[in-house]
C-alpha cells in the first residue's frame, strides 16, 4: 500500500492544503490577488483555495450552499454583492433575517431556521471573513472582519428525558 497522497489534493505549488491546519493559504498566486471587490469571488476563492479539497465533498458543498446565502441576500438588499461594503450590521441584518424567514417551504413560503442552523451558517461566514482578512488588501474591509462583532444566537437548553 502506498503512503502518497491522491495528486488532486497536492496542488501545483507542493503543499498538500489538507494539512494546512488554519485552513489559511499562504502566499496565493499572483493571478488570483487581488480578487476585487465581489464577494461571490471571494467566496469561490476560498473555497478552492482552503475548503474544496480539505474538507469533505459533502462538507464543501455545504459550506458553499451557506455562503451563497449571505452573498444573494447581500446582492438583493444593497444592490451589490460587494466585500467593502460588508459591516456588522449587514451580518446582523443578515442572521436574524436568517432565523425569521432564512429557508422556503415546499409551499414557497418563507419559514425561520433553528438557531443551531443559524450559527451554522453565522461560523461558515466567520471563517470566509477571517480568511478574506487574512488574503485581501487591507482596503477592501475597512472595519476588519465584520463577523467578529456578530454574536450566534442563544440556544435553548435540551429537556432531559424523564
């Protein structure tokens, strides 16, 4: 049995990413920095550079699914899907918008999410902003990560079973 890894997770560069604890890729190639101003680059950047690849397949496309969401809601409520324009309050905005009508019914009616997808979803944008924080020019977030201000919500206390 060989000890070598599959050659998709060792990238051109050498490194094998799913090694890479942070999850923060260091040094990206020259034609990818910077990505501008889109946030869905973004997001489609650090998938393939720190998700795809390192986390399952399963996994990858959940993250995604999640991130499509603040990008989408972002587009539809500013105009714009722009990273600079991403504050606390956008991602405030955008959790509770989550936890009172964040997924459709069969019906197409708008339902609210438990708290525990919320966070879900609250953490997979966490980790996009570290990361973009970590890769982008300093200008393009002004204020820092805005995920960083953005409390999870409360969750309930489990009932003991009696």
């Amino acid at each position: 049995m060989s000890s070598q890894k599959p050659s998709s997770a060792v990238p051109a560069g050498g490194q094998d990413r799913r090694s890479i604890t942070s999850r923060k890729v260091v040094g990206l190639p020259g034609e990818l920095d910077p990505a501008g101003n889109d946030l869905g680059v973004w997001i489609e950047r650090y998938l393939d550079l720190a998700v795809r690849g390192v986390r399952s397949a399963e996994v990858s496309t959940k993250i995604s699914r999640h991130l499509e969401r603040p990008c989408a809601w972002l587009a539809a409520g500013l105009g714009h899907p722009r990273v600079s324009a991403v504050t606390a309050r956008e991602i405030t905005a955008w959790r509770d918008h989550l936890a009172a009508a964040g997924w459709r019914r069969k019906d197409g009616a708008a339902a609210a999410m438990a708290p525990a997808t919320v966070n879900n979803h609250l953490a997979h944008a966490s980790a996009l902003f570290s990361w973009i924080s970590a890769h982008a020019p300093a200008a393009l977030l002004p204020g820092g990560d805005p995920t960083k201000r953005v409390e999870p919500l409360r969750l309930t206390a489990p009932r003991s079973a009696r």
